[in-house]
C-alpha cells in the first residue's frame, strides 16, 4: 500500500460496513472484526451496519449482535433495506394499500409504522414491493404476478442482491426473487436498499461524518462496493463472501481497496496510524 492509500485511510472514521460476507457469516464473526469495531470507537469514528438483510428489524439485528457476536450495539446502526423501504413508503404511499411479498416480520414492521400492507390482488393497490423471502411459497408469487400483470401499479425491490450468503453456500436473495416475477410479467422493479446512494447520505446525515471521512466496507460490488460510488465515498472490498480477486480486472464498480479479509483492513487501518 503505497502512502497516498495509507493517508487516506488515516481520515476514515466513518465506517459503513455490510453484514453478511463481510464481518460475519450467519452467526460466526469473522477474525478482526470485533477488533476493527475497537479500533474505530478508540479513534472517535462511528460503524453503521448497511445491510440489505430485509427479514431483520434494527431491534433484530441488535439482539443478533449482542447473543451471537458479543457486540453491544444500538438500533440506529442499521439501515437496512427494509428501513430505506420503510422510509420511501411512508414519504409515497402513506395512507395507499401497497402489495408486500416479504416475511411475516417484515410486514408486521410496516403496519406498526402505519403503512396500509396487502398480501392478496385485490382493487386498489398503488404499488408492489418485494423483498427477500424466507417464507416465500408460490402462491405468494401468483399473487404479485397477478397484481404486476392486471394493473400498472409501480414496482419496487428491497435490494437487487442475487444470493444471500449462509454457512454452505448461498441462496436466493431478493434480486433473484424479482428475477422471476420480471420474467413472468415483463415488469422490471426499482431497488430502494444498496446501492442507492440514500443509504449513504442519510447515514451522513445521521453521523455528522463528511464524505471524505467514510468508508464502504462490503463483500459485494454491484450492491456495497457501487453504493459507495453512487454516495461519492471510498470503498473497500473484502473477498471473504461473493466477490473474488479475479473480478476486479474488469467490473464497473471497481473497490478503492482490496482486502482479503476484515482482519487484513484492520491491519492496514492501524498501520495507517
């Protein structure tokens, strides 16, 4: 790492880390992650948690932190997709009956922020929104084919994320959900989690941090790694979920860093001191 990249990370201290591929997978924290989010609080910077994990609230996820990881961590970290989601509808479509294939946390999160769900074609609906579904069956999918397919209603996704890292492997996220119901009514959705530069801004917002003092830390170029481009900060990947060292040759989202693992960017972080 030459000096130019070692001064630059010296500024980082606002530090928007992916989840899932990136400093755990399922309930086992990778090596350096615990240390990488003692070293930001030892130099005043603050983490917030991007995820495109829409199953889990804020509430969830620092539940997960505390029994799994032995991290204590407050609501407020997490921006996930289902709470970018949440922030759309409720500025869109307060008080308008919107179609939701998702899980049954999922849209309990919704109504209890007062947005009118449905889960049946039915009249009056004003949108759609999928999410990832780990309760999803195929009547779930027939109902949206209905709704997409009889009216011409907008189309919304949580997140375009193909796969979903697990301890074997992967499976089917939420991009791959939409997949099948684009190729079944030709209705193409718009993304509202990574890699939306609003998740960058609002944690801006939230933080008081500048764009030069962030970084976006994620396993995965076309949601985390082009987040970051579209939010105007530097990233990092790390090869320790979906992307490999081989794809930087030739990607549009090209990472301003590449690691191997949390472990190693903690290890460039303190040397950068």
């Amino acid at each position: 790492m030459d000096s130019h990249a070692r001064d630059n990370l010296k500024q980082k201290k606002l530090f928007l880390f992916d989840i899932d591929g990136t400093l755990a997978v399922g309930d086992t924290l990778y090596e350096g992650s615990a240390e990488l989010l003692d070293h930001i609080r030892s130099i005043g910077g603050k983490a917030y948690y991007i995820t495109n994990n829409s199953t889990k609230s804020g509430r969830d996820y620092v539940e997960k932190f505390r029994s799994s990881f032995h991290l204590e961590t407050t609501e407020d970290q997490f921006i996930t997709s289902g709470y970018m989601t949440l922030r759309f509808l409720q500025e869109h479509y307060a008080d308008r009956n919107v179609f939701v294939l998702g899980t049954a946390s999922f849209i309990t999160e919704l109504r209890k922020n007062g947005l009118h769900i449905v889960e049946t074609a039915q009249e009056g609906i004003s949108c759609v929104v999928a999410a990832y579904d780990s309760e999803l069956t195929y009547d779930k999918l027939v109902q949206a084919c209905k709704v997409l397919s009889t009216t011409d209603v907008p189309f919304y996704g949580t997140n375009p994320d193909l796969c979903c890292p697990i301890d074997f492997g992967f499976v089917p996220d939420c991009g791959a959900i939409c997949n099948m119901l684009t190729d079944s009514t030709g209705k193409k959705p718009v993304y509202l989690g990574k890699p939306s530069r609003q998740v960058v801004d609002l944690c801006l917002s939230l933080s008081g941090f500048s764009r030069e003092e962030t970084l976006v830390v994620g396993d995965r170029l076309y949601t985390d790694i082009a987040c970051g481009i579209n939010g105007e900060v530097d990233t990092c990947v790390v090869f320790t979920g979906e992307a490999k060292p081989e794809d930087m040759a030739d990607t549009p989202y090209p990472a301003d860093y590449c690691f191997a693992n949390i472990k190693e960017l903690l290890m460039r972080c303190t040397e950068a001191l």
